[in-house]
C-alpha cells in the first residue's frame, strides 16, 4: 500500500469505529479480515496509527475545537498527522491518488496551517484533557490518585506491554525464556509474577515453540498478581465464577500443579468455548469443569454448592477503566451496561458468591477498574453486611501497602487492577 492509502484505511477505520456497537480492538479485526489484500506490515501500521489517534482524541479534539475545526475522523487524523507524527508534506498523503484520501479542502488547508510547528501537549490545555481522562470521571480519580493525578493518567496513554505466563506445572520460566530466544523472542523476567515474561518489543507468538506446546498464555502481570493472591494449592476446590476465556482459571490450574478441581462459570458461553481450546492446549483440562451461567441445569447445579469451595474467585464485569492503556476507545464510548448498573451487578454477585465460599475458605473480589465505587467501597459495603467474613492480608511479595491490592500503570507498569482477599470465618 501507498502511504496514502495507509492514511484512508485510518480514516475509514475512525468513521466504523464512531458508530461501531464493539470495541476498536474488534472493529479492526473485523475490517482487515475483510480485506485480505492488505499485507501484514500495512496491517501493522494501520493499526498502530489508528491506536495513536484514539489515544490522542482528548487532545486532538482540544486542538479543533481552538481551530475552529469540525470534529471528524479525517480532521482527527490530519491533526494527529500534523501533531503527532509531525508530517511535513502532508499534501502528498491528501493527493487525490485512486485509494488514498481526498485532496485538501480550502478548510483542510485552514487547520494544517493553524497546526504547523504546534505540539500535541499545549501548556494551555487543561491538565485532564492533556492526560486523556475523559471528564465524567476526572473527579473520582482526582479524588482518589490527589497530586498524582496527572502522572497516573499519562501513564495510561502509551499502549501496554506484552506480558506473557509460564505454565509452570509444565516447564521452568528460564527454560521458556531460551527456547523463546531461539525463536527470535527476547523477554524480560516480570517484576512481581514469579511465572512471568516481559517481551522487549510486540512480536507474533503463534508460531513460537513454547505457545504451541503450551508453555506461555498472554496475560498482564497484574492478571497474574490477582490469581497469584488466590492462594491456591494442589488438591483444592477452587471455582472461578466470571472466568471469561479462561486467564486466571489457567493460572488456578498451574498452580494447583493439575491436581484437584476447577469450576469455571461464565454468563457467556462462547467465552468459555474458547477457553476450553486453552485448556487443552495448557493441558490442565482434566481438571476443569465448565458450566456457563447461561444454561438453566449450571444454575441448579450452583444452587446447591453452598459451603463447598476453598477459594472463589470472581473478577466481576466493570468499567474497564484500568485497561485503557489497551482499549483507548473505551474511555470516550459505552459498549455495556452504565456505570449505576454494573456497580448494582458487583453487589449482586459478591452476595450470590459468598455462600460458596467454605468456613476458613477465602473469596477473591477483583476488577480492571480504577474507581474507587468498584473497588474499596464495594468491599466495604460487603463486609458490613457479611460478618462472618473478614479481610486477609496479602502475600509478602505482592507490591501493595494496606489490605488491598492497588495496580497501576504508574506505580507497577500493568494495567489498573483492584483486588481484596477476603476470609470466612472457620
């Protein structure tokens, strides 16, 4: 593809994604699926530079708005082109060509003009806009992150790292890391994981030995911190009642060393569809069962597992708002329920779960949320209202002060993780 062409395909892409009822990570799966033609360097750029828009859009709309712009995809990318990327003959991107975007408009000119020599981050911007906090939660997360504000929210502007898991049941972290290497793979060991690789740059891993024997899951370290405070050990029963595809339950399992039992439960079934391949592939299968909410008979059947697992762990539906560094569309769009609603879904589920949980047994709350209402204030409101259950203190080697597990960005480069640990009583 020309570069010009390279710039329409963003364009096009902006114009799906402001109407698009899916997240962009979606959205563009679904447009080059589409169109096979587009090689795989194309791909990767077009990508990378629609990413860079999306995360730039609080400071980008800024900019139109002082230039008297109109706010659309084009303008969103000839000012990130301008500013951003800092293109100096951006008429040759804007010449008409067959598959490329359409000349300059005498408005086009109008803003390129306004932007020459200007920075993406004016000293005049407002501090929430320039760290790309979207406004209806700027003062949940003032209040929570004080004089820190700014420097959380900028480190969730730049995409997140690769992180990947060692099924340590299976083989050792420094084993995976050469037979890595000899696929072209270089990896750092991870800070606080004690089963985690850092890859030093996006790379493909299908391909790679260690994913097709099962070696290595992609997961953020501070994925891996949630099912590492669970505690769990060889012989437990363990359920993992919002399993999604599967991360955690894959941790669970090896770190139970394949021994035991695992419940995973999901309301979507197609989730855990896909988990079952990862399961099979990880080789822990023989010790999960899958019993997706949606079905009438797994719902029976949860019923009546009243007092029976030593851990339960739910990572409950959120607002996403710690994953913004890998979903940057997510801070400006609504793809589910309103916040008031999924807060009403937490409670509801820390409630139906705390009954599964055995004396002496522990429940493990967790969200991808920075919001405090999700968070702290969940387990508060929980506790009151559950005496027989109390905070337990997280492992030593977790990189949190207090009772709670608190990740950021900032402080711990993973993404924005809340989990508490909570103990019934014997």
């Amino acid at each position: 593809m020309t570069p010009s062409a390279r710039v329409k395909a963003t364009i096009d892409l902006l114009e799906i994604i402001a109407v698009s009822k899916i997240p962009m990570d979606g959205t563009i799966g679904d447009y080059m699926r589409h169109r096979r033609y587009i090689g795989s360097k194309d791909r990767a750029a077009i990508a990378q530079r629609t990413y860079d828009v999306m995360r730039a859009y609080s400071r980008i709309l800024w900019w139109l708005k002082k230039t008297e712009a109109e706010d659309t995809p084009r303008n969103h990318v000839i000012a990130w082109l301008m500013l951003g990327e800092q293109v100096t003959e951006i008429k040759k991107l804007f010449d008409g060509d067959k598959y490329g975007p359409a000349i300059l408009t005498e408005l086009d000119r109008k803003l390129v003009a306004a932007l020459q020599d200007k920075d993406l981050n004016d000293e005049t911007m407002p501090d929430f806009m320039r760290a790309e906090c979207p406004q209806n939660y700027e003062s949940k997360l003032r209040s929570y992150f004080g004089d820190d504000f700014e420097t959380e929210m900028n480190a969730m502007i730049p995409g997140a790292t690769l992180d990947l898991r060692v099924n340590a049941c299976k083989i050792k972290r420094e084993e995976v890391q050469n037979s890595l290497r000899k696929d072209g793979i270089e990896t750092d060991i991870t800070p606080y994981s004690p089963t985690g690789l850092r890859a030093k740059k996006k790379v493909h891993l299908a391909k790679s030995k260690a994913f097709r024997k099962g070696w290595i899951e992609i997961q953020d370290e501070g994925s891996q911190l949630i099912a590492h405070i669970c505690g769990a050990q060889p012989g437990m029963q363990v359920l993992d009642y919002c399993a999604g595809a599967g991360g955690k339950t894959l941790a669970l399992a090896s770190a139970m060393n394949v021994k035991g039992r695992i419940v995973a439960m999901d309301i979507e079934q197609s989730r855990l569809n896909k988990a079952k391949t990862r399961f099979k592939r990880a080789g822990v299968s023989d010790i999960i069962e899958v019993r997706p909410l949606s079905e009438e008979k797994a719902r029976k059947w949860y019923k009546r597992q009243k007092g029976t697992f030593d851990i339960v762990l739910a990572d409950v539906p959120c607002s996403g708002s710690g994953t913004w560094r890998r979903n940057p569309d997510t801070r400006w769009r609504e793809y589910g329920p309103p916040l008031a609603e999924i807060i009403k879904t937490q409670t509801e589920i820390l409630d139906k779960i705390a009954k599964a949980v055995k004396p002496g047994g522990k429940l493990i709350y967790a969200t991808c949320s920075l919001l405090p209402e999700e968070n702290e204030q969940q387990i508060e409101a929980f506790l009151e209202n559950h005496k027989e259950f109390s905070l337990a203190p997280l492992p030593d080697d977790v990189p949190c002060d207090g009772p709670y597990m608190r990740l950021t960005p900032h402080r711990h480069n993973t993404d924005g993780f809340f989990a508490a640990v909570l103990l019934r009583a014997s």
